[in-house]
C-alpha cells in the first residue's frame, strides 16, 4: 500500500466517532480562525487582485461564496473561489501554523471544505470532516522532513497543501478510493511555491494556499473525469520528496499512528499578523514595552535565521517584507506594546527603523523544531543594565490553557461580531452552510 492509498482510504472512512473531542474542537477553532482571518483581510483589501481574477476567471457559475464581498454578488465557480479563499486567509500573515511541518494548515484546506459543502449543499458536519481530514494531511506531510522544503527554497504550504486540499475535496465528493488516490497523484504535479519573495518583499507567497487550493479541486476533478496520477507521489522516486527535496521520506514517516495521534491538535493559532518564526521573540518583546532600551540580542533558532533576519532587514522595503523581519517586528512591540495588522501599514516610522538598527541576532542552535523555539531577548538599557526577556514557546500552541478564548476573541475581533463566531462554532449542527457564508457577506 502507498502513502496515497492510505490516506485515501483512511480520509473517505472517517466518520465523526473516529475522532476524539479534543480535535473536533480543535478543528472547529482552526475553521473559525481561517475564516476570520480571511474576513479580516478582505475587510483591508489585502488580497484585492486575487478576489478580482477569482470573479473574472470564475463568474460564469455562481457555485460557491468569496468571503467579505457584496451580498449574493461574489460567487463563482468553486476552484475561483477556494483560489480567493485561500489567498485571504493568508493575506495578513495571521493565520494557524503548524511547528513540526512549518505550514499553514487552514489556509490550503479550509476554502476547499467551505466551497464544495456549499457547492454540493452539504451540512456543516460534512465540512468539518472534510476539515479535518484535510488539517491531518498538510501537517503531516510537512512534518515527515521538518523544515525540509525551506531549506530548499519551497513553501511547505504549497508543497504539501496542494494535495492536502485534493483530498480534502475527494471527501467532499465522495470519490471512490482509486479516484481520490489518482487525485492525490494530479495535485502533487502542482506542489511547488518559491519562497524568492524574501529577496525582493513581494507578497508572493499571499498566493499559495489560493494555489494549493485551487489545485486540490481541480485535481479531484480532473480525477473524477478519469484523468490519472501516480499512487506513488508521495515517496515516490519522483514523489514529493524526491523530486522536490532530492530525497524520499518512508512511508512511516507520514503515516505512523495515522488516525491514533492528531497532528492538528498540534497546530499553533497566531496571535501577532507575522511570521511564526519569531513569534516567540514577539512574546519576549512584550514584556520589554515600557522599558527604555539602547540595543537588544535576540536569540534564534538557526532553520529560522535565513527567513527572518540578516542583513537590510532592519529596513524592510514593503509592509509584507516587515512581517518577515525580527528586527523591525521586534522593534515595533518594544515601542508599542503589540503588534497588529494596522503595524505594518506604517513601515517607515523613524523611531521604529532606529531601534530596528540596535536590535542584534544570535543563532542559537534549541532543540526541536524552529516554530517552537523559545523566546529570548538580551537588552542594554541607556544606564548600562542588562535586563532579560523570554518565553518557553510562543503563546498559542498546544497545550494553551487559554486557546478556546483566545481564538473567539481573536475571531470576533476579525470578524466584526459574536454571533458570526458562534454561529462558525455550531459548525457540526449546522443542517446547511448558506447560513454562515451569508454571514461572511460585507455589511
């Protein structure tokens, strides 16, 4: 049996019974925070041209709901609309990541669950399974070689959310396991995403869960329609791995305790709008507000270093390169006690950039992987003191005491209103989804 043919028979028998409470609940935050992720982008228009080509490529059919546009008027084919989808709920940088695979679990997975349940007029326990399945999937896909597709110069989110979100949508559908397995096959001929963007601070990397989605329903399409793909895409000699890290990954590795030990209970929410991987530093910076400082060295986790630091990322050179610099970002917190979405609209301000300057990083080889690093800050005070900050891990992640309130709060505030949140938090009764994509219509 392949990977492929594993997934596939394990995804289109789940039911409910099979999963433990703990991960439903923890799949209805992870739906929830996407969705509100993405209404807070679209309330920005921070993913304008993505909305815009999903209506032009895809208004002919009114299928399925763009989250955050006019009532009844942006809905289009399901793929358009899982791509736009997709694009918003990682357009701020806000959404859930998962440490051990470094990916965005919701942002590939979630679209595809909403479109083809609306499409195909499903109950919202239909779309929490497809959910589910799919949240499983991309996070261990990733973490069968943690940090692997980075060092390669890929997004793990593209890589392994392509497929992730193919099976996703041949729940969905209720393909036939040789169906779905080819689906799996087609969506890993679409696994790529080139993380270039950090050289120049394009937002790039906006589109690749729109991509991975996208590509996941139209992989099952196609496989509906009787196109074919390799059962062995996965570990393969010219499977996932292979092709793309130039290594293959057993088997195991994917699958050990498949359906036993949930991976999307392991998937952290983000409470800052940036990068995961100096979250923990965003923590520690916390408690430094207030606290007037002459420089500050900030620890980091060497898989982390080339994404987040180096040299000019004192100075980004557009609002979404800011959110991939730990000096700047660090700098904000210090200043101002938080970072939200409105930090990045103002990337020039002097005393932000002067402090940026004195902030220092040291790679410090933790053990684990680089998204569950510790924070630890070293700051210098203008008399001379030395004053430490620092966190176990970044707040958010599993184990949280707190996570259920902070994603309602986090959730509310993105989308504009408790009711939206309860009503997303009721998901599993739902007897239909149009409800709640009405819902997400703007106001």
């Amino acid at each position: 049996m392949t990977v492929a043919r594993e997934l596939a028979g394990w995804a289109l028998g789940l039911t409910l019974d099979d999963v433990p409470e703990t991960v439903r609940r923890a799949a209805v935050r992870h739906v929830l925070d996407g969705i509100g992720c993405a209404a807070a982008a679209a309330r920005r228009r921070a993913a304008t041209a993505a909305v815009l080509t999903a209506c032009d490529l895809g208004g002919g059919c009114a299928e399925a709901t763009i989250i955050g546009g006019p009532p009844g008027a942006m809905r289009v084919t399901r793929a358009e609309a899982a791509f736009a989808n997709g694009v918003l709920m990682h357009a701020l940088d806000y959404d859930d990541t998962h440490a051990g695979g470094l990916v965005h679990a919701s942002a590939p997975v979630v679209p595809v669950a909403l479109a083809e349940a609306e499409a195909l007029g499903l109950t919202g326990e239909d779309l929490l399974l497809g959910a589910i399945v799919g949240l499983e999937t991309v996070c261990r896909l990733g973490a069968a070689a943690p940090h692997g597709f980075h060092a390669r110069g890929l997004h793990a989110t593209a890589a392994c959310g392509v497929l992730a979100a193919a099976l996703t949508a041949a729940r969905m559908r209720g393909l036939l396991p040789d169906t779905a397995v080819h689906a799996l096959g087609i969506a890993g001929s679409q696994a790529g995403g080139l993380l270039e963007f950090l050289n120049t601070g394009a937002s790039t990397k906006q589109l690749h869960p729109g991509f991975a989605a996208r590509g996941g329903v139209l992989a099952a399409t196609l496989a509906s329609h009787g196109a074919t793909g390799p059962d062995s895409v996965v570990e393969g000699e010219y499977g996932l791995y292979g092709a793309l890290l130039g290594r293959r990954v057993e088997p195991a590795a994917v699958l050990d305790g498949l359906g036993e030990r949930w991976e999307l209970a392991r998937i952290t929410v983000k409470p800052y709008p940036a990068c995961q991987l100096m979250h923990a530093q965003l923590d520690a910076a916390r408690r430094l507000h207030g606290t007037a400082v002459e420089s500050i060295t900030a620890e980091v986790h060497p898989d982390a270093a080339a994404i987040v630091c180096g040299p000019g990322k004192e100075r980004p050179r557009t609002s979404y390169d800011a959110k991939f610099s730990l000096p700047w970002s660090v700098a904000a917190m210090v200043l101002d006690g938080e970072v939200t979405a409105a930090t990045y609209d103002a990337i020039d301000r002097p005393e932000v950039l002067d402090l940026a300057a004195r902030v220092r990083t040291e790679v410090v080889a933790f053990g684990g992987a680089a998204a569950d690093q510790p924070g630890r800050l070293r700051a210098v005070t203008p008399g001379g003191e030395a004053v430490t900050a620092e966190v176990p891990r970044s707040g958010g992640g599993p184990g949280d005491p707190h996570i259920d309130a902070t994603v309602r709060a986090k959730a509310i505030a993105n989308l504009g209103s408790a009711d939206r949140a309860d009503l997303i938090l009721g998901l599993a009764g739902l007897p239909s989804v149009r409800p709640l994509l009405t819902s997400l219509e703007e106001e």
